[in-house]
C-alpha cells in the first residue's frame, strides 16, 4: 500500500453528521432515503461494527489504527467507537460468509470474494451510489474505472490503483545477460523466451520465470502479444467467443509448453505458493515473477535489496508484444474486493462517515503512514519514515491519486521507491478496459464449471498432458459443462 493504492470508500459527510451531534431525539434519514437510529449525544459515543481479515482484534496495528480513527472523528464532532468483529481463521470469504450467515451482520463489512450472495440474492448490502454522489473525498479519489464499476454493481467501494501485475527481474540478474536490452527496445515474444534462457544460461536462475500456482501470473505478460485482448473476443461473423477457447489461447499455451519442456518455466509451478515463488526469486532461483504494481512492487524491492544488496533492485518489465501489446486488461464489471455498509446497519450515515474520513486528507495521512512519532516523523520539515512504518500498510485508502499530505517526503524515506513507482506509471501507460460482465446467479455454477474445465486443460497443455492436437476437444467439452450457454449471454449482452 503506499503510494498510488487504492483510494476507498467513502462518505456522506452531510447525513453523517446528523447521527454524530449532540442531543436529539428525532430520526435522521439516510442517504438512501431510509429512516436512521436517534442521533447520539455528543459525549456518548456510537458504536459502530466492522469486519476486516487485515483487522484482527489484538493486532497492535490494527488497534492503533482504530483509535485514530476513533479520535480523528472525534475532532470532528462524530463521536464513534469501532468494535472489530473478528472472523475465524481459514479462507476469508468462506468464513466471512458464514459469519453473515450466522445473522451477526456489522456495519461495515470487508470483502473479498463471495459478496455476489449477499448483494443480489440476500439483497443484505446497501447501494452505495447516494453515498459516494454526496461524498466530497471520495468522489474526487475515484477514478474512470471505479466509476464505472460502481453503475455496474453499486455495492462494494474500493478506491485503489487498479489491482493488477506486472513482470519483474532483479537488476544484477538483468545486468549478466544481453538480451534484456533487446527485450527492453523491442519486448517481442522471441525477445522474452531469449532473454528467459540467458537468464538461467548466463545469470544462473534455474528457470525464467515461477508463479503461485497459476497461470494468470504469466498471462499478465502474454495474453495480449498472442491477441487476447479481452475476456470475450469478437470473430469475423460479429459474435463474441471465450477468448480461453479461441486460437489465441491454443497458440498461447503452446508457446508455454515449450518454456515448460525447456525448463524456462518453473517445473513446480503448480505447487508454488505466494511465499516459496518470492522466496525463490530473493534467492535468485526464478529470473522474472509477476507483482502487483505500485505497493507490492515495493516491498519486493524492499526485500531483495534488503537480502541481496543495492545491485538486487527490482525492475518492472514491459508486457510482451505481438499481436497487441499490454499488460492484462482491466475488468470493470465490478470489484473485486472492496468495503460494504450493510442494509441492517441502524447507522448508514456514521458508518459511510468512517470511509469518507479515511479518504480525506487528516484520514489518509493515518492510513497509509501510521501514527507520527511511530511510524514517521517529521524532520526538518519534511515527513521522514521510520523502521516502524514497514509494518504499517493502509487498510482502507490504497490510492494516492488524492493523496495529498501537507509536507514533503524526505528524499531518503519516498512513500513509494522507484521501481514501485515506475511499475504504477508502465501500468498506466500500458492498460485497457476488459469486456469482462458480472455472472448472473442462475450461470453462476455452469460458468464455475466451464472455468474448472480450463483449468485443468491449460494446466495438462503446458505440462504436456495434452497438446495442441486436444484443444478441439476441450472447447468442446467447456461448452457442454456451461461454457455455451454462458456465451450465449454474452452475446445477448455486449454490444
């Protein structure tokens, strides 16, 4: 999280402040238009409830956090106490899931995953727009993507750079082959396999590239140089396709057969979790992986200098070139993750009021550096990091596109470093809009299934499993597991 990360939620300050004041018995309506709970007296806090998996209940970060919020509000005249809901250990969405299941809905609930459920068939989130079109900060922190997911699916607000990867390289591997300035003027898909192998046959990786188990890790770098340029490709006949069922994909996964066969893949990708890939990379095993830009990035660059020296920074890589060129494209249909504010909430208001202080200047400087005297300090002026603020990460405004503290960073401590910052500014530069919709519920299992079948096709592909030769049949068998009738609404549905 640092500098250009997800900018969140939001607010409305306006009603908000009507739950906040002193005294009052009358009912305040929401931004929704629904009666609100008596406002509370100014010296009697209101408790509000919020579940977070990046908030445990004894965490000494997260308490801090929560505190400065609760004070930062405070001084503003809304008097609120958070009460972190706390979920059990094991897969997030799953647990979170049953949580709500269990009828304990708090206030303001963090997703990520599994809030299709609560939003369009429990109908238990409230739509979010009447909020953000009064917010003053977060409206301004929201960019064309987020606006447009927001008119898609109004219930989740996650104000952020675009949540994405970019290819990596550590600069002294870079540095010991020759190909890398080939692929830097010219990333062309024979430029990238020529560099993968100089870096296991000159900078003594002992493969190009690993990932965590997936494929989309590599994809980031090639879907577009072999003409997957969106999730539903248009053929000559005008309907849309599943891009993963085209010849793109079929020439795609051949290209990454070889690297398998050659040993320029890591052999154990599959098994690869998120801490071995990095770890194998610090260690200077897999040449190039994939990070998502911007904080990410960050702390890569943190860690390999850190373990490797100065000559060990991280280099952002350009995606592939081909057909198209661009890293991967950007589904708007809806977030991915992001905070919702619960229907039952008897505090809409107070609780948007919490995301909307966040995203203002006072909230941002909390988030995203921690407290002053921990976390940073300010010398000469200037606002200097300290060792404890690589602990500190924000938990509600990623972005920094309103990001605006009133001091300077001093030049050795940056929010963000350079690769970090040029990973966010190649993003930027190289990025589309993906065509990618929203599932409706009664397709939601077909399309699960049809996903599962490429899976394991594109895995057996690569692995040499199958081949080339097979790929009729597995576009076969994707439509009979639901792929076609999910094509079908796509064809219904874009224009």
């Amino acid at each position: 999280m640092k500098k250009t990360l997800f900018v969140l939620l939001a607010a409305l300050t306006v009603t908000a402040t009507a739950c906040s004041s002193g005294g009052g018995s009358k009912p305040s309506v929401d931004a929704a238009g629904q009666q609100q709970a008596p406002a509370a007296a100014s010296d009697k806090p209101v408790t509000l409830t919020i579940v977070d998996k990046d908030l445990p209940p004894d965490d000494a970060n997260a308490q801090k956090l929560i505190k400065g919020i609760e004070d930062g509000m405070k001084a503003e005249g809304k008097n609120v106490k958070l009460q972190i809901v706390p979920v059990q250990s094991g897969t997030y969405s799953e647990k979170l899931g049953l949580l709500l299941q269990s009828g304990n809905i708090p206030d303001l609930i963090y997703f990520q995953g599994g809030d299709y459920n609560f939003a369009i068939t429990q109908k238990i989130l409230e739509d979010l727009t009447p909020y953000i079109d009064k917010s003053t900060y977060v409206k301004a922190s929201m960019t064309d993507y987020n606006k447009e997911r927001m008119k898609n699916y109004p219930y989740l607000v996650w104000l952020a750079p675009i949540n994405t990867k970019i290819p990596v390289v550590r600069q002294d591997l870079f540095d010991k082959t020759t190909a890398g300035k080939a692929l830097l003027a010219d990333p062309t898909i024979d430029n990238y396999y020529a560099f993968f192998k100089e870096l296991k046959e000159k900078a003594g990786a002992k493969f190009g590239y690993t990932t965590a188990g997936t494929l989309d890790e590599l994809d980031v770098t090639f879907d577009q140089a072999f003409g997957l340029t969106s999730t539903w490709i248009k053929g000559a006949d005008g309907k849309y396709a599943f891009g993963r069922t085209t010849p793109f994909e079929k020439d795609k996964l051949t290209f990454y057969n070889k690297l398998y066969k050659e040993g320029l893949l890591d052999p154990e990708y599959q098994t690869k979790k998120f801490d071995t890939k990095e770890k194998a990379f610090y260690d200077g095993q897999a040449g190039v992986i994939a990070g998502t830009q911007g904080k990410v990035i960050d702390i890569y660059n943190t860690k390999s200098t850190g373990q490797n020296g100065p000559g060990a920074k991280i280099m952002p890589l350009p995606p592939a070139k081909g057909k198209a060129q661009g890293y991967a494209p950007v589904d708007v249909s809806k977030e991915s993750r992001g905070f919702a504010i619960s229907k039952t909430s008897k505090n809409k208001d107070l609780a948007f009021a919490v995301l909307e202080f966040l995203a203002s200047p006072k909230g941002q400087m909390l988030d995203k550096l921690g407290v002053e005297g921990d976390e940073y300090q300010i010398v000469n002026g200037k606002i200097k990091l300290t060792d404890k603020f690589a602990a500190w990460y924000p938990h509600f405004v990623e972005s920094t596109g309103n990001f605006k503290p009133d001091k300077e960073f001093d030049p050795s401590t940056p929010y963000l470093s350079e690769p970090a910052q040029k990973s966010l500014d190649m993003f930027n530069k190289m990025s589309s809009k993906d065509n990618a919709f929203v599932i409706p519920a009664d397709l939601a299992a077909k399309w699960d299934a049809a996903t599962a079948v490429y899976k394991e096709f594109a895995a057996n592909m690569v692995t040499g499993k199958k081949t080339a030769a097979d790929f009729d049949k597995f576009v076969q068998d994707w439509n009979a597991a639901g792929g076609k009738d999910v094509t079908d609404y796509a064809n219904k549905t874009l224009k």
